[in-house]
C-alpha cells in the first residue's frame, strides 16, 4: 500500500461495530468494567482512549515504528520524550533547534540534572564532539527551524550507534508523508502534529512514534504518568486532517518551490532558505532521505526595518507563529519562534533580525506571489 | 434502562445514566460521538443498523432514546432546532387542516404557521387554551391538532392538558404540547393524554445556552413511521456532537432545575413586593391563575418569570442596568437571562394580539437561571431603582 493509501486507510478507517466511516470520538475519562478480575483494554483515558489509540496506531503505521503516542501539544511530546532520560545523562541537541526546545532543555530540564549541549549537527564531526561518556542521546531537526539546514539522518545514527545512543528526530517540517527517520534507522519520531498532520490551524498536539518495545514501555510510562495526553476530540481532528496531509503537502510544497524561486530573483531578497533550491546547502543529502523540500522557507531581508514593512504590507498571509496550516503563515523568528534563544546566540547561528519564515498554504501561488512583490 | 429487577428507575437516575447507559464495546461512561456520515454494510442486503447519518447515527439514537425515557413515550426524534422540531410536526397535516393554538406562544412559532404553514392552505385558530370550555367553541370538522404550549410564553398561563387531551381524542383530533419550559422533569404530557411533545431542546434540556436542538416525542407507532419519514426525508437531523452535548446536559438537568425554580420563586417573591413592579406572573405563585392546574399536573413550576414594570421608561434602564443577568434572547440555561418579549421573542405576533394578552411594552421575561440567588436579587435591585 503506497502512502497516500495508507493515509486513509491505515486501520481506523472502520469503526468495528457500527462500520461507520470515521471513527468515534470516545469523549469519556473512564470505563465499566464487566469484572474487576479481568482487566479491559480501557480503564481510565489517561491511560487509553479508543479515538487516541487510533491516531496513535495511525501514525505509528505511517512513521513505521512501533508504537505511536499522543500529547496535548508538541512540546509535550518532547518535554514528555527528555523525561524517560536521568540526572546526570547527556544529550546533544542540534543548534537552530526550535525555540520552545531550546528553552524547555535549558531552563527546564536543566534544573533536573539532564545536561545538555548544542552542536551544528549538519556536520558530523560537530556531534562527535560534543559526545561524552554520559551522552544519552542525539535531538535532531531536519530540515532545521529557521534556516532548513539539513543533517544527515543516516550518518547521525551510525554515529549514534558506535556510541550507544538514542537518535531522537523532530520530523515536523516533513511529516511522514516526506521523511520516514525510523526507517533510516532513528528511534525516536517527534512531531508538532499542530502543523502539518493537523493541517487547518485548529487543533494542537503532538506525537511520538518509537522503534522498540523497550522504547515503548518508557515513553508510555511518562504518557500515563505524567499525563499530557491528547484529548479524544483533539484525536479525531488528527485523523480528520491525516486524511489529507498527502495532498495539502503536495501543493503547499509546489507553492514553497515557486516562492523561493520567485524570492531568489528578487532584489531586496539577500538570500533565500529552501532545499528545493540548487545551491542549498545538504540539498543532496536531503534528497537522499527525503522524498520533497517541504512547504517552508526562510529569506532575508536587509534588516528588522525592512521585515517589519514586509509583515505591515503582507494581506494574503496571515502574519503568525506556527507553520504547516492551509493559510500561509509568515512569521519573525527572532521576535517570535525563536525568541526565547539568547540574541547572541542567534546571531551566531544566522537568525538574523532581517529573516523572515514561510509556510506556505494552499492559497493560488499567483496571488501569493503577488501579494510578496508588493509587501517587499 | 432498567434496574436489575427490570423496575423503571427513578428519572433523576435515568437523567444521569441516559438511555444505555453506557456503551458496551469499550465500557466508557460517555456516550462515544460518532461523527460519521456513513456507514460501511457488512454485505450486500447487510446493515449493521446504520447506513448514512441523516437516516439514523449511533450518538443521535442514544439521545433520542434518552429524552423518550424521559417523557415516557417510545419513540423521540431529534432535530437541528426547535423550530425544526415545530415545522416537522406541522408537516404531518395537509392544506384544508385546522390548527387550534395557544394564543400565547413564542413568536418564532407563530410565525411559521403566519407565514409559511398558512400558504399551504392550513388555518390556524389563537385561542385562551388556559381558559376550559374555550378550546371546543372553535373545533369544527376540519380541525385536525390543538396545539398547547404550557406554561405559556411570556403570559405563564397554565393549560389543563389533560382536559384538553381528553375532549381532543373524543373529537379524533390530535393533542400537542410543546413541553419546553418545565422538561419531563416537571412535567410529562403523554402521560396526561397528549399524543406529541415538542421541545426546543435548546433551553432547559442542553441547559447551557450552548447548542441548538429541538424534539419531537410520541408514543403511537404510526404517527412515530410518518414523523421518521419526514425526519429522514427533510434531514433537519441534529448532529453528533451536538446530541453528545445534549445527552451531557440531561445529566445535569435535575440539580439545574431545582436550583432554577428555587431561585425562581423567591425572585418572583421579591419582585411581587416590589414598589417598581405591576404584575408578576410565576406559575409557583399561589395567587397565579394556573397555580392549582400546575399543582395537578407537574410535579413543579420551573424557573421562567415575567414580570410588568411600572412605566415603559424603567424597561431601557433596566435592560442596561443589570450586570449579573444577561439581556439576551432564549432562556433555560445555567446563566440568567432576561428579554424584551415585544421586541425579541415576540416581535412575530401582532400588536393587537399582544396587547391583549398582556405582552406589552412594559413587559420583561426572566430565565432565572443557577446563580446565587442573592446577587441576582442585588443586581435586579439596582437595576430597578
């Protein structure tokens, strides 16, 4: 079965008992149970609800790991994911890493023990680096946010495995429908489902998929311990939008490749971020473990003056955070999605005050086109 | 649903435990929504009970079943609005047919029969249903349905249904109530002789001033297949969740009841002695005109209260004044509500009709709803200073 099957029919597709086309939503904290002797399937939601387990099994069968979680949100998944690791270990995360990341290892976790380091994982010999004798596991993002560098899922997990460690991918700008990290040998899937597994804009939440049993048994351990479960009508929203991720990605990502083709032959564009682009750089390793460049970019213009011109002028877009949507988004990294990284520290990594992030959505790309060459 | 020994349980635990109770594939306590159009058939010539939505949903059976238990009819039906509800029922009749109504009823149902109904060739009578020996002075050969609301809206007149009911059946007419401001809670009018009980669902039932759903009860087989027909046929159906919501609701529709109607009496109490105020009507009154009636035939007086001030100009600033009860349309929720009747929900009926009924400019409709009932008196005093 090829993907786009596989999206609408991954299992769920069916409810047993009535044969209804779309799954029920079992809005319901707890079960009757026919015999205190005989434990069900169901006792309590937080610790299984029949509309999560569905977008749960959905995207474990997508990801091709073995099994799926659902959070409250994206960070709740990988707040929940850093929870299975102890004091004292060691985890290296990639540098333009997602700002609510960035801020939950350092602020957070660091006050738990769980030490942290960042490294430009888009080069291995970077990783290799920073890697300890307490070192746990590797946080990857590829492409990253903002600046779509990419990094080279297979030789992070060879790396990875010489050294005992868990390779843990936020594959949120992909999507399954773009990237499959488990099957490049990853153990751990993160994803925002809020972008592009939701897809309208109106729900969020957040998934992880696993590789292993053993994987599994922890993960799960902090899902029901902890608690940050997504909630049954959050869950049929998922599946809802799961159900056209394949063809809102396919125009979305056409759109982007417009864009910045457009954007790369403007003159007050310094330089444009996308790996659909020739010149990109680790477009060929992308390609290589990617089947599509995504549906978002980054560009830059001269400075924070001329950004916020673009961001006053922009109509068709709507100017916000968050990404992967039906509407395209454009957003300020350094005032928005990355504002909780140090400036400092965003000026060495290249998330200057004058770039701006796209994602683009399913409006007509003319129109969007249009609307970018009178903002700019 | 019954208890172990097959006895029909109270309606506080029906309230609570609905129709099934709960569903048994999973266990789960809550009523799944099952928010799907369609249905897959095991085979050909197969069904496993539902095949598309409109015609029958797993989540809008659980609800329709719950609300027959309730009113303890056997069949119920499950509509977008209320006024689905209405029209539905009206849809039973052909043109040349003659309609006895309440003369005091809520305006949005005046008008479908005013203005739509009527161009089918349907006539309607407004009578004083409250008053007994009225409704028979205007039967005649073509008269097919009376159609009672009661306690009425805004006037509170109480008619007695089961003479109404009686004298109908004798005649081979059809006897309708629309059951909105007490719920089977308080009142079960197929019980009292009454062949159909409406409901604008939205109101006491939902309770939260949050969806919109209307009912339709009966207990007789062949009225229950030609209402499925229209139902499936016309699709006004209600949706998943917005069933899911209701059934949600009914669960608390006992405790928010009694709480409405304590309130509600001492506020009509309170506003009796009131220096600002002319006329109170409150059915739980003992000087209200249907007191007795209502005694009778319901087992409570709910929590809907109109009351008259002493001059037009105190409408306005009452309307602006008040804080903690709210100036807007519907009624029957957790929050208190008041209205306009001649401007909001009665802005439909004729002056003429109005005035006599008492529905004037001077006239205010409350729906006490679970408030404190301390702070809403507080609040309806500084806005009757």
């Amino acid at each position: 079965m090829r993907f786009g099957t596989k999206l609408i029919h991954n299992g769920n597709e069916i409810d047993k008992q009535t044969g209804a086309l779309s799954i029920p939503i079992y809005q319901v904290s707890t079960y009757h149970q026919e015999d205190v002797d005989k434990p069900q399937e169901y006792d309590y939601s937080r610790s299984g609800n029949p509309t999560r387990k569905a977008i749960e099994d959905a995207i474990a069968g997508l990801e091709g790991g073995v099994k799926g979680f659902g959070f409250s949100s994206g960070m709740a998944a990988t707040s929940s994911v850093l929870s299975i690791f102890s004091a004292g270990d060691h985890i290296i995360i990639c540098e333009d890493v997602y700002g609510g990341t960035y801020r939950i290892a350092t602020n957070f976790f660091s006050r738990f023990n769980l030490e942290v380091s960042f490294a430009d994982a888009s080069n291995p010999g970077e990783i290799k680096k920073h890697i300890k004798e307490n070192t746990r596991a590797l946080f990857l993002e590829t492409p990253s946010n903002p600046l779509l560098k990419i990094t080279d899922i297979g030789g992070a997990v060879k790396l990875a495995r010489e050294h005992g460690l868990t390779v843990i991918i936020d594959n949120t700008f992909m999507s399954p429908y773009l990237q499959r990290p488990i099957e490049l040998g990853a153990d751990i899937v993160i994803h925002s489902a809020t972008k592009f597994i939701g897809g309208h804009s109106d729900v969020i939440g957040g998934l992880v998929v696993v590789n292993s049993h053993e994987l599994a048994r922890k993960v799960y351990a902090v899902q029901n311990g902890f608690g940050a479960v997504l909630g049954p009508q959050d869950s049929w929203l998922l599946l809802r939008g799961l159900k056209t991720l394949k063809v809102r990605m396919d125009y979305q990502q056409q759109s982007a490749q417009k864009l910045a083709e457009f954007l790369c032959s403007h003159g007050r564009v310094k330089k444009v971020y996308y790996p659909g682009l020739e010149g990109h750089e680790g477009r060929d390793i992308h390609f290589s473990q990617a089947s599509g460049a995504g549906a978002v970019l980054s560009f830059e213009l001269e400075d924070g003056e001329a950004v916020r011109g673009f961001l006053n002028k922009i109509t068709t877009a709507a100017v916000a955070v968050s990404l992967g949507g039906v509407e395209t988004i454009v957003s300020y990294p350094a005032k928005m999605s990355h504002a909780s990284m140090p400036p400092s520290e965003r000026q060495r990594l290249g998330i200057s005050d004058g770039l701006v992030r796209v994602s683009a959505g399913l409006e007509d790309v003319e129109d969007l086109i249009d609307d970018f060459k009178k903002a700019l | 649903m019954k208890d172990g020994d097959g006895k029909k349980l109270n309606i506080e635990t029906r309230l609570v435990h609905g129709c099934k109770g709960f569903d048994p594939h999973t266990g789960a306590v809550s009523f799944p929504i099952y928010q799907s159009a369609t249905f897959r058939h095991p085979g050909l010539y197969q069904t496993t009970g539902y095949d598309y939505s409109r015609l029958q949903n797993p989540t809008r059976e659980e609800l329709e079943n719950t609300v027959a238990c309730l009113e303890d009819g056997k069949y119920c039906f499950a509509f977008a609005s209320g006024m689905a509800a209405v029209s539905t029922v009206l849809s039973l009749f052909a043109p040349g047919d003659h309609i006895i109504v309440s003369d005091d009823l809520y305006g949005g149902t005046y008008r479908i029969f005013e203005e739509i109904y009527k161009k089918y060739g349907m006539e309607f009578s407004y009578i004083d249903t409250s008053k007994t020996g009225e409704v028979e002075k205007y039967i005649k050969s073509n008269t097919a349905a009376v159609f009672i609301e009661t306690p009425s809206n805004p006037m509170m007149k109480v008619t007695d249904i089961a003479f109404a009911a009686g004298l109908a059946r004798s005649k081979n007419i059809l006897t309708i109530v629309d059951n909105t401001f007490l719920t089977p809670y308080f009142q079960k009018p197929l019980g009292l002789g009454a062949d159909i009980v409406i409901h604008s669902g939205t109101k006491f039932l939902g309770g939260h001033n949050d969806t919109l759903v209307g009912f339709i009860v009966v207990n007789d087989d062949s009225l229950s297949e030609r209402l499925k027909l229209i139902q499936k046929s016309e699709g006004a159906v209600l949706a998943p969740f917005d069933s899911w919501l209701i059934l949600r609701g009914i669960k608390t529709l006992g405790v928010r009841l009694q709480r409405q109607q304590e309130n509600a009496l001492k506020i009509a109490h309170w506003l009796k002695q009131h220096k600002n105020v002319e006329d109170v009507y409150y059915a739980g009154l003992p000087g209200h005109e249907g007191y007795s009636i209502s005694k009778r035939q319901s087992s409570g007086f709910g929590s809907m209260i109109s009351f008259a001030v002493k001059n037009t100009a105190m409408v306005e600033k009452v309307l602006e004044k008040v804080k903690v009860i709210i100036f807007a349309e519907s009624l029957g929720g957790v929050e208190s509500l008041i209205t306009y009747p001649i401007v909001q929900t009665h802005s439909a009926i004729p002056v003429e009709m109005r005035e006599k009924l008492g529905v004037n400019e001077k006239l205010l409709r409350l729906s006490v709803g679970i408030e404190a009932v301390e702070d809403i008196i507080c609040d309806l005093e500084q806005a009757l200073e």
